[in-house]
C-alpha cells in the first residue's frame, strides 16, 4: 500500500521509537440476505489520531482491564452496543504501528456476532456516524474515496470478506493463530509504502 502522504495522526517519526499503547478494538458482525455486515464507525474528523477515519470499534485499554473487556467497553461506549460476556470476542488478530510512526498502538482485534435486534448508534463525540456495511462494499467505496480506511481495517475487512456468514467468519477466528503483524514503512521520494512481513523488502526497512 503507497501513500503520498501518512493519514491524520500517523506522521513519520524522526527521533527514538515511540513505545506501543496497549489497545483493543472490536470486529462486530451480523448475518443478511447479501452476507455479513460489519459494524463501522467514524471517528470524529477533528480528532488528531485517524480523524474522519472509518474503523471497528476500540481505543486504549485502561488499566486493570484485559483486551478483550476493554474492546466491549468501547464498543459500547462508542457504539452504544452491549455485548455481555468477553468470552463471545473471539481474537482475530494482533496489529502494531509502524516503529517509523509517531503515535503507536499494540492493538488486538477481536470478532464477535452482534446480539439479535442491536440498533447501533454513534456518541457523537469520538464517533459522529456510524453504520452496518458488508466487507467487500465498504472496500469498493474505499476504492471510490467515498469511506477513509486505514491499513489495517482494510487488511481486516479483506480477510472478513471472503466468508459467507458470521458462524464461518467465527469458525475461522477459532483457528487462526494470532501473532503480531508490525508492518513497516519505506520512504520513496515524497511518498512512502506499507510493507507487511515477508513481503519484498521488508527485512530492509
């Protein structure tokens, strides 16, 4: 992924390596005629972190919390739905900022099926929309400028996409192995590009 410049929040770090928050953010999803939905929300435009950006659910981890308790608090903080057992988020995976960006957060994503009947709603404050989209149409409007995707929702939605319900989809999470992914940014000129382990010169950067 190329980008000319990096998205609000996400300016490249020229001194010592910023040391990771720790984070959680949940993959709220529900059944329908055309597939899953995913549940999005988008963060407030003035915020200096990702702002305007559409993402699943999440923030910091406070402390005395672990992981998967602070992903329901902030769903329902900025979602205003109440998913009640930490046991129902299912870990998905493990996402680390760049070491070559400013602000960095160590982030575990977790999936989940939405309770029958959920009416999401956004608290207007950290989030000022919010909505229910399938995977592969909230991509294509990222293709069309039309939804602000960050690398890793973007990578998230690709993978979530291929499956044709939330049992599949969670049946899926059961077996993944969750390992950090960190990926890593090289400059070219007056753009840079997000490289992922294993890919072409990632080992250089």
């Amino acid at each position: 992924m190329r980008f000319d410049k990096p998205p609000p929040g996400e300016e490249l770090n020229t001194g010592e390596v910023t040391e990771p928050r720790q984070a959680a953010t949940l993959i709220l999803l529900r059944d329908s005629d055309a597939g899953p939905e995913v549940l999005l929300v988008q963060r407030n435009p003035e915020q200096r972190f990702m702002g305007g950006a559409w993402v699943f659910p999440g923030g910091a981890v406070h402390d005395g919390e672990d992981h998967a308790t602070a992903a329901l608090r902030e769903l329902a903080e900025e979602a205003s739905v109440a998913l009640g057992d930490p046991a129902d988020a299912v870990p998905f995976s493990r996402w680390v900022t760049p070491r070559e960006v400013t602000i960095r957060f160590d982030t575990w994503f977790f999936v989940a099926e939405a309770p029958p009947g959920a009416e999401a709603a956004c608290d207007g404050r950290e989030c000022v929309d919010v909505r229910w989209i399938r995977p592969a149409d909230a991509l294509a409007a990222a293709e069309r400028d039309e939804l602000f995707l960050v690398f890793p929702t973007i990578k998230t939605l690709e993978h979530v996409a291929r499956h044709d319900s939330v049992a599949e989809a969670l049946a899926s999470a059961l077996e993944r192995a969750v390992e950090p992914i960190e990926p890593r940014v090289r400059q070219t000129g007056n753009s840079a590009e997000v490289l992922l382990p294993g890919e072409p010169g990632y080992e250089e950067t």
